[in-house]
C-alpha cells in the first residue's frame, strides 16, 4: 500500500500509461470512496473543500496533493504535496504552477486538464522516469472539489506506487 522504502527520487519525468475506468490500489480506492460519501452528504455532484477533515485521511495524506485550477484549466498550482510524494519525487513542489516547471514533467497536465474540465474523477496510471529508463508506475486519482468561494475549482489528488502494470 505505501511507497517502497527502496526507491530513489526519481524527479519529474514520465508519461500516462493509461487511463482507468475505477480505482484499484488501496489508497485511489479510499480517497474515491470518501469523495463519492462527501458528494452524498452535501447532495451534490462536486463536493466542497471544506468537506474533507484531514483526520479522515491520517493514513493516506502523505500521497494526497490538491491542485489549484487556473481558469479554463490553463495551469494548476500544487497548494499541497503530501511529504511521501516529496520523498519519491525529491522535491516539495507546493506553491509550484505547472508551467513553471520544466517541460520533462508537464505531461502530468493532460490528466489535470482531463478530469478539471470533465469535473468528474479520473483514474490513471503514470510511468515514472529516471533519464528515460522507467523506474515505476503509480496509480493516480483526480477527484474535483470546490473552494471555499464556491466557484473556483481546485483537485484533491493522491498518488500510490504499484507494480508494472504490463507484468499483472
């Protein structure tokens, strides 16, 4: 379920596998499940930031981040990245907008870019690079959620290592 302990930072590079059409690994499945009881609780299909307590996801929250959504879903700044990511990654990449980045890790906006203008979830498996060599695959979900204001739109996201997916 968490990261194995013996991975290097792999920085930024990758690309989309593929997409999915539900959750799988454990902590995609729970941040989805909990996302689908926040939508019943408050009758509606995108359900608030203020929805989600962070002690409902003690457990998870060090591979949960949350994307600011630009307008017309033209960038994305990363409000939070759970410190299990910044130890996969080797880098906080809090308060960083997509287009700031360099170009190796943009491909990562197609998905954010998808599920923000469906505003509806979106599952996928990312393959994650090391100077072109894969070094692993992780299952990511994209979940919409409003801000406090009620019209901005940001994505509660989380991020779970797995095993090839070509090898399953």
């Amino acid at each position: 379920m968490l990261p194995k302990v013996d991975i290097k930072p792999v920085g930024i590079d990758g690309g989309i596998v593929k997409y999915l059409d539900a959750p799988e690994a454990p902590i995609p499945v729970k941040l989805y499940e909990l996302w689908k009881t926040k939508c019943a609780e408050g009758q509606t299909s995108i359900p608030g930031r203020h929805a989600f307590d962070p002690r409902e996801m003690t457990v998870d929250l060090p591979y949960i981040y949350v994307l600011d959504v630009h307008e017309g879903a033209s960038d994305f700044t990363m409000r939070l990245f759970g410190t299990g990511l910044v130890a996969i990654f080797g880098k906080d990449y809090t308060g960083i907008q997509l287009s700031k980045t360099p170009p190796e890790g943009r491909w990562r906006g197609e998905a954010f870019r998808k599920a923000a203008l469906a505003r509806e979830p979106l599952f996928s498996i990312f393959k994650c690079c090391d100077e072109n060599e894969v070094v692993f695959f992780t299952e990511n979900i994209f979940l919409p959620m409003m801000a406090a204001d009620g019209e901005t739109l940001m994505l509660l996201c989380a991020s779970e290592i797995i095993d090839d997916p070509e090898k399953s």
